[in-house]
C-alpha cells in the first residue's frame, strides 16, 4: 500500500513545485545607471510599466484612450498596464512605496501631484526632476503658475500633470430646490439658513459619507470660511492655527454635521452622491468626478442636478491632480520620457480627460470635447485662485494629513471643538510647518 | 410529551441558528444577480427583477487569472507545508531528542504572532533574496509561517494514534527512521492530512495581508484582486458580490465535500491540547 | 549504533524548519523592535534611536487609547459569545437530529469564507442608519417584524461600536467552536453515559457532570486560538469600517498600524504598534506555552 503510495507523493510534490514555478515571470529588468538629460536619438522600444489606481470605469477607459495616443506615436513600446485599486489609492501606495523602497520601480507611476509625492518619493532621492521636460515641450505657458507652485520643490518640477479635479463642488438636486423655491448658498450663513428650511421639509440637507469624505467636506469649509490665501497659508506655515479665524471655520464644521445623514460613517461617497438622486438629500460637497457618478445614472448636468462653489469658495478652485513622473532609476528611461510628453500633451490629455470627467491640466484643451459641467470648470480654473487639495495629497506631507485624518475622526467622535483645534496645532508642528 | 416538546425546540433553535448563518449568503447571491441600477441600500432584502448571469460572467473575466494564480498558490503551499508537518511532527512525537520539547514549545509561538510584527522585515527580505513580487515568494512565506500549526496536528496526532510499541516493533524489524516513516507512519496519517490540508487551504485561499503586501499585480491571489473589483471611484455592487462568490466558491466547496473527514480527523486527535 | 545514527538524522531532518522560524519569526520580530525604537519616518531607513519615544507617543494618543479599550471589549465579547454559541450547537448536534450533517455543514462554513469575501455585506447589514426612511441591513428587518426595540448604531455607536463587529467574528469562528466541542463531546465514551442512564441520572444531569468537565482541555484550546485571533483582529475590521468607524469606534490596534506604516509612512512609529500587538498576545500565549511544556515534560 505504502509502495504505491510514495511515488505518487513524491509526484505530487514535485507537481506542487512545478506548477508554482511555471507561472510565467516577468523579465526582471535591472536599474540601469542614471542616463544624463538627452533627447532620445532613435524611436523608444521595450517594455513600459505604467503603475495605478485607475482600475473602473471612466478611469480606465480614460488611461486606455491616452495609452492608445501614446501608441500610435511609438509603436515599438509594449506597454504593461499594472493597476491597483483600493480607495484614492491607499493599497496602490502601499505596494508602490514598497517598491520604490526595494528599488524596484515601475516605468512611471500616477500619482497626487504635491506634497504627496515631494514628501514621499523626493526626499528620498528616488525621482528626477522634470524642469528640462516643461522647457522642453513649453508647457510653463500652457499651465497655470498656481499649478506649477504645487507641482514643485527646491526649485525643480517634478511630476506632469494629466488632468484636474475640483474639490470645493456643491452638487444640489434642483428638483428639491426649485419645490422649496431655494437658491444654491453663497456662504456658510446662507448654507446654514437654507438648511433649516431643507429640514423642516424633512429633507436632509447635506449627504456625507465616511472617511475622507468627512475630511474632504473639512477642507472645503476650512477653505469657504479663511478664503484661498489663509487657506494655503495654512499648509506652507504662513497661517496660524490656533486663531479665531480657525475656529470659527471649525465651529462651521460642527454645525455642518448637524444637518447630515446620521449614517455617514457607513457609506461610500457615492452612496452619499446616491441620496441626492433619491431626493431623500438636497446637496452633496464632493469633488467633480461626482459629476461621472450622476451621468452613470443618466443625469444630465443642469437639467436634474446644478452644481456652485462649495459655500464661501467662490473664486477658489481647490485643486488635485493626478500626475506621473520619473523614478531616479526606472527602467527603460526612454520610454517614460516619452510616455510624459504624451501625458503632458494637449493629444494626451484630450484624450483622457473628456472619459475620466476631469478638466486638462493645460489651459488650451479643446472645449468642444467637454461637457457642460467640465467646460465651467475650465473657465474656472484658468481664472480662479488655485489652492491645492489637503484630502487628496497636493497640500501636505502624507504623515500630516494621517494627523489631520485622525485629528478629524476624533472630532466626529467627540464634537470637541477645542480639542480639535489643539490636534490640528499640534500636527502642524509636528510636521515641521509651524513652530 | 416534555421530549416531544424538547425535540421541536431543539430544531426551532437548529434552525434560527441555520438562518442566521446564510443570511449574509443570501444578500450576496440576490446582489450577484441583480442589475447595477437595482443594487441599492434601501432595497438590499429584495429578491431581483431577474437572473442577471451577466454578473457572474464578468466578474470570472476579470478574476479568472486571480483565481488561477490562488489555486497555485494555495496547492503548492498545502502540500509542501503538510509534508513539511508530517515530517517534523513524526520526529517530534517519536524521536525525542534533548530539547525537543523546548524546540517545539518554541516553533509553536510562531502560529501566534500577529503577522504584522514581522511584516516589515519580511518585505525586505523578500526583496532582499529577489522574490518580492513573485508567486513563489509568497508558496515560501506561506510554508514556513504554516510550519508550526502543521507540526502541532501531526505531533498530536502521531502520538494519539501511534503508539510507541509500533515504532519500537519496526525499529527491532530493522526500519531506520525514515523506513519508519514510510512503512508506518504515513500509512495511518491520512486523517491527520486531511485535517492539515483543508485547514492549511482555507488559510492560504482566503490570507490576505502578506497576499496584498508581497506580491505584484501579476500574481495577486483572488483575494486581493476581490478588493481591486472595488476600484477607485464607483463599485459595481453587483459584480463586486458575484466576484466574492466565485472566490469563495472553492473552499466553500472544499467544506461541503470534505467536512466530514475533517471532523473525523479532529476526533482522531489530531487537535487535542 | 543505528539509534545514535537515527538521532542525528532526527536533528538534521527538523532543522531546516527551525532555522526558517528562527529567521522568519524570532530575527525579524527582534527587527521589528530594533525600528520601533528608532526614529523612521519616510522612505528612507533612519535608525536613530529613541529609546521609548514612540510607545510614549502611541500611549498618549487618544486614537491608539480608544484602540487598546476596543480590543479589550472585543476579545471578551468575541470568546464568550464564541464560547457559548459553539458549545450549545455541539450539544444540540450531539442529540442526533435528523439532518445533522447538513446543520454541521451550513454552521461550519463561514469558516471557510474570508472577510475580503463577506465584509462588504456585512457592511450593509450593519448598516447604522436608525430614522425610518433610511432604515436597510438588520435595522430594516428588524423593523420589519416589529422588533423596533432592536434597532440599533452597530459599529458607529461611540462606545459601543466594537460590540458590534462581535457578530460577524462570531458568525465567522462559532462553527470552528462548535466543530472542537462535538469532537470532545463525541470522545466521551457512550458506556459512560449508559452508566449514568442506568444509575438514574438525567440527561441534563449527564451534562453538567460528567460531560461538561471533560471539555475543559477543549474550552482551553478554543480559548487560545480564539484569543490570539482576536487580539490581532485586521481583515475585518477593514473590511468592514475601512478607516475604523464612526470617531474611530471600531477601530483597532491592527489598522492602526496598517496606515500609520502604510500611509502615513511612519515605519518607527508602526513598528511600535507591532510590537504592542505582540506583546498582548504573548502576555496571553506564552503562560499556556509554559503548561504545556510542563505537562509534556512530566508525561
């Protein structure tokens, strides 16, 4: 019995070994040495490896539309496109800095363009900087300054940025508003009396979801109660945080939460967006890819929903990004190269942005190509004080926005107001921007 | 009359249990056929409009490599890992050497540290040896991590049911230590197996801290692909729910078929302590 | 000759698995301490060293003290619920329904089910909405049948809400509870509970004094391995409040640490966080390690 059983075993074994080790393996490409700033002289072939969190929907299908461009102008590129999904991107960071950490970078990798990657990957020496491309291409005329501040460090640029999303939205109903004869607020006072006739009619004013969204709708009542300057001043050190100006923004918060769905720690943010096409919510603070969620269920823009400045941010264009750049020792530097002229490109971004439901980074994107909603937001953004995004990593350092995000949960917990307004001094000391 | 009585209760009370286990069952099998505009909150309990296949067929697309790569994974692992434990626990419960005991108490602890202890260092060494990213390193990180859980059921089960008369009447035949291990001890393990290797499978299919942190997008298992169905922006509920059935579906299936042999081998001995 | 030949191979043959848990746990574990004690913020390795900076920091903190108090209440909630659910099952099933196999089965497999798979709907079911419009998952059943009183925040209650996250763990682990006790139910002898028919006891009787204590050793087993999980709890949790619910009410050690390494890229402080985890299960495993080695030695 045991004869016949042990070469089958062994058998097993060995088919156990084999079926692991016949997965086929990518070729390991090795860091090759810094190649010094030069334009590419023959056609870029080779592998490409183009690292992300855009696994759904728009995102996808957009990154596929700006892959195709990046195609046809260099054929001989096989492009690899790895994604990782997960929330704004948390698990794709995850595996991405434990890459960056074993050097073993992709080609070139999305990320928020900001103090996200300056705090992560720039001070680590592990990117190059990018001013030689943007004076190459011409791209410093093309993009806001405000943008470029965000994109820079030390002097240097150093990611390209594909597309822009706006923050400081205020989604409403219209149907809602147009029956209790309402007009979208202007400032928080207004917000707060529009509210009260909202739930006397027993509609929840405001919807919100878990997480960051409730850091998300901080932000925008931070920035709608100091105003664009103090606002950024409070991420560079300029701005004081424990000022009276501070607090009146945080007790604006506090009441905010007063006239929100009791639920919100449990939904996603466009389960939050959902209420509003309910009717069971009137408005929704969230940035624009909401605008892709209320297409998906055949919304037009500006027949069933209206949009404004988050209350008291008119003239601020509270800004992300989702950008590229190059790792200090990606493989096949060629080929990332000309991966961001492409990304930095009005073909590329034409491509992408119009699907994904973002506006171009570049001021002279085609506007025949956007919507409604997306065409107002171009005007904006060419026009408005640009501020960048603390939730979606352009402001801070991400060690000072898990502070923001724990000081923020806490308060949801606690409804403390000066505790909370200590935490947030204290985190930004702690981050090195304040004393 | 009191045990007619009795009775009726005990299956009153069998059967509340029994509902309250497959509820969360069933609001993932009614979502997985439900069409993206009928998944909402508020009509989560209703049965659906209709029998949307189309869910089960995407979401197999878009796992089927995932799925493959799990069922790699997962078999290597659970075989190299139950031979590793046969092994150690056939020389730990009959070839007691000085310290064996001591050097068992200490392999054991390694079943109970919380993984993210070692997480860390583990990832640098991964990258260190060149196996971050790669399958094979997480079949490795599996076997030596599931080394002590497998060594403590063989042990116990080796020293529950064979007794040391056995070994000592093959040794006086003339088996060496491994001719005892082959002629006697693998023979009377196969309910041991059966306990290490389901249990090892469920573990390993459904891990998922070193599954996300270890390997590359190539090579992620079903269950970190599941979370990636998610995407970043808007999740498909409906998808998302048939995707978690079709990753669920082999160990499920591993329990209905092979359940009763796992109890047998839990009664054998093969837990005991 | 052959022993002291067959001894060495004994040895050569266990090696290669002690070397690996001496590296892969004990080496890497002293690793993990040797950053928690450093100054490791960023990409970039910096071994400082702090001395106790960290833990000081991490016990001063009201999000890392709202964590050591969920996982107090989780565990206790978790291994008595287990306990008691998994142990009336067994003797349920030790009554020999009709259809026994099939109860064993639907109460064992969640087991084999991960929370990657069920989180989300657990999500749903615990959905904590409470006013009547919004009601959905348990509350909206609830209401359903008239049960308003039941009606409740789940995990968003803001000292409660880890009890919340019991009912899923518990639905998850009670059928393995169930599964240990029917094996020790069933190695109790049927001569022994004639025996005990004969001389005139109950059945309840039974129970209570002849079965029950045999499962002492069972009840211990159960207890460690429920406990350890528990203290280290991290798939769940996340998958079911993602950041940790409403004011961190759910949150726990396990994530704590995932994002503080993970986002917030703070490796000396995350490495601090380990360390804890692992001291509160060694504080739990360890005295169970020592009685058994002893009670081996003295056999």
């Amino acid at each position: 019995m045991s004869r016949k059983l042990y070469p089958v075993v062994a058998l097993l074994i060995v088919a156990a070994m084999l079926l692991a080790a016949c997965k086929p393996t990518p070729v390991p490409t090795e860091a090759p040495v810094v190649a010094p700033t030069q334009a590419p002289a023959a056609a870029p072939g080779g592998d490409l490896e183009v690292f992300s969190w855009w696994t759904a929907g728009g995102e996808a299908e957009g990154l596929a539309a700006m892959l195709k461009v990046f195609q046809a102008q260099y054929p001989d590129v096989n492009v690899i496109n790895a994604t990782v999904a997960g929330g704004a991107g948390v698990d794709a960071r995850a595996v991405l800095a434990t890459r960056m950490q074993g050097g073993d970078p992709p080609g070139s990798f999305q990320v928020h363009a900001g103090h996200e990657l300056i705090d992560t990957y720039v001070v680590a020496g592990q990117m190059e900087p990018l001013t030689f491309l943007y004076e190459e291409e011409g791209w410093l005329d093309v993009m806001p300054e405000d943008l470029i501040k965000i994109l820079s460090s030390e002097g240097e640029i150093w990611s390209v940025p594909v597309n822009i999303h706006r923050a400081n939205v205020l989604w409403y109903n219209k149907s809602v508003f147009e029956a209790q004869g309402l007009e979208p607020p202007a400032t928080w006072e207004e917000f707060f009396t529009v509210a009260e006739t909202l739930k006397g009619a027993g509609i929840i004013p405001l919807s919100l979801g878990e997480a960051w969204t409730e850091v998300h709708l901080f932000e925008t009542v931070l920035l709608g109660t100091l105003g664009p300057e103090a606002y950024a001043g409070l991420w560079t050190g300029e701005t004081a945080w424990n000022t009276p100006e501070v607090t009146k923004a945080l007790n604006n918060f506090d009441r905010v939460l007063d006239y929100v769905n009791e639920d919100y720690a449990a939904l996603s943010w466009d389960q939050a967006t959902q209420l509003v096409i309910d009717g069971t919510a009137a408005m929704n603070i969230m940035g624009d890819w909401a605008e892709g969620y209320f297409k998906a269920q055949e919304w037009t823009p500006g027949v069933e929903f209206g949009w404004a400045p988050a209350p008291g941010s008119g003239g601020s264009f509270d800004a992300l990004s989702d950008s590229f750049g190059l790792p200090a020792n990606a493989p096949n530097r060629d080929a990332v190269i000309a991966w961001l002229k492409v990304c930095g490109s009005k073909e590329g971004q034409d491509a992408f942005n119009p699907i994904k439901g973002s506006i171009p980074a570049r001021t002279d994107g085609e506007r025949s190509l956007y919507d409604e909603y997306l065409q107002s937001a171009m005007d904006d953004f060419s026009r408005d004080a640009i501020v960048p995004s603390l939730m979606h990593g352009a402001a801070a350092a991400p060690s000072w926005q898990q502070d923001v995000i724990d000081a923020v949960g806490l308060f949801i917990g606690n409804r403390d107001v000066a505790a909370f307004q200590e935490a947030l001094t204290a985190a930004c000391t702690s981050a090195g921007a304040c004393q | 009359m009191k045990q007619r009585l009795a009775r009726i209760l005990l299956y009153v009370l069998l059967i509340g249990a029994a509902v309250f286990y497959l509820t969360p069952i069933y609001v993932l099998l009614v979502t997985g056929f439900k069409s993206f505009q009928e998944v909402n909150l508020a009509t989560m309990w209703a049965l659906p409009s209709g029998v949307y296949l189309d869910n089960f067929a995407a979401a197999f697309v878009k796992l089927a490599p995932n799925l493959s790569n799990s069922l790699s994974l997962t078999v290597a692992a659970t075989i190299i890992s139950a031979f590793l434990g046969s092994l150690n626990g056939y020389v730990l419960s009959k070839w007691k050497f000085r310290g064996a005991d001591a050097l068992f108490t200490a392999v054991l602890f390694g079943m109970f540290i919380p993984y993210q202890s070692i997480l860390i260092p583990l990832v640098r060494f991964m990258q260190m040896i060149g196996l971050y990213g790669r399958l094979w390193g997480l079949v490795l990180v599996h076997v030596i991590y599931g080394i002590p859980i497998t060594t403590l059921i063989f042990r116990n089960y080796y020293a529950t049911v064979v007794p040391n008369e056995m070994v000592e009447a093959a040794h006086i035949d003339g088996a060496d230590l491994l001719g005892i291990y082959r002629y006697v001890m693998l023979p009377l393990a196969i309910p041991g197996f059966v306990v290490v290797m389901i249990w090892q499978f469920t573990s390993i299919w459904n891990e998922f801290l070193f599954a996300v942190t270890l390997t590359s997008p190539r090579y992620w298992p079903v269950t970190v692909a599941l979370q990636n169905l998610a995407g970043s922006q808007i999740v498909e509920w409906n998808v998302q729910m048939a995707g978690a059935f079709l990753a669920a579906l082999p160990t499920l299936l591993v329990y209905i078929f092979l359940s009763r042999f796992f109890l047998r081998g839990l009664m054998a001995g093969a837990l005991k302590g | 000759m052959r022993i002291r030949k067959d001894r060495l191979l004994a040895v050569v043959l266990i090696s290669p698995s002690v070397l690996a848990i001496a590296i892969f746990v004990y080496v890497f574990i002293a690793w993990t301490a040797r950053a928690s004690v450093s100054a490791w913020k960023g990409l970039l390795p910096d071994y400082t060293f702090v001395g106790l900076t960290n833990f000081v920091t991490l016990f001063r903190n009201p999000r890392f003290q709202i964590d050591m108090r969920n996982t107090g209440i989780f565990t206790v909630l978790f291994l008595a619920a287990c306990l008691a659910i998994g142990l009336l099952l067994a003797v349920l099933l030790d009554q020999r329904p009709k259809g026994e196999a099939v109860f064993r089965n639907v109460y064992l497999f969640p087991m084999a089910i991960s929370f990657i798979v069920t989180g989300v709907v657990w999500r749903w079911l615990l959905n904590p909405a409470t006013s009547v419009e919004r009601l959905s998952g348990l509350n909206l059943l609830f209401h359903q049948a008239g049960l308003d009183f039941l009606i409740s925040q789940w995990y968003t209650h803001s000292r409660l809400g880890i009890a919340a996250i019991v009912i899923p763990a518990t639905w998850q682990m009670s059928g393995f509870t169930m599964a240990l006790y029917l094996a020790g139910l069933r190695s109790v002898p049927d001569e022994l509970r004639e025996a005990a028919r004969v001389d005139g006891a109950s059945e309840w009787q039974i129970y209570r004094y002849i079965i029950l204590p045999m499962l002492k050793t069972v009840t211990l087993s159960a207890i460690i391995i429920l406990g350890h999980t528990s203290l280290k709890i991290f798939d769940l949790v996340m998958a079911i409040t993602q950041e940790g619910g409403k004011g961190f009410s759910a949150d726990v050690p396990a994530m704590n640490m995932w994002y503080t390494a993970f986002r917030a890229l703070r490796f000396g402080q995350g490495a601090a966080i380990a360390i804890i985890i692992l001291v509160t299960v060694a504080v739990l495993i360890v005295p169970y390690l020592v009685y058994t080695f002893r009670t081996e030695v003295e056999q």
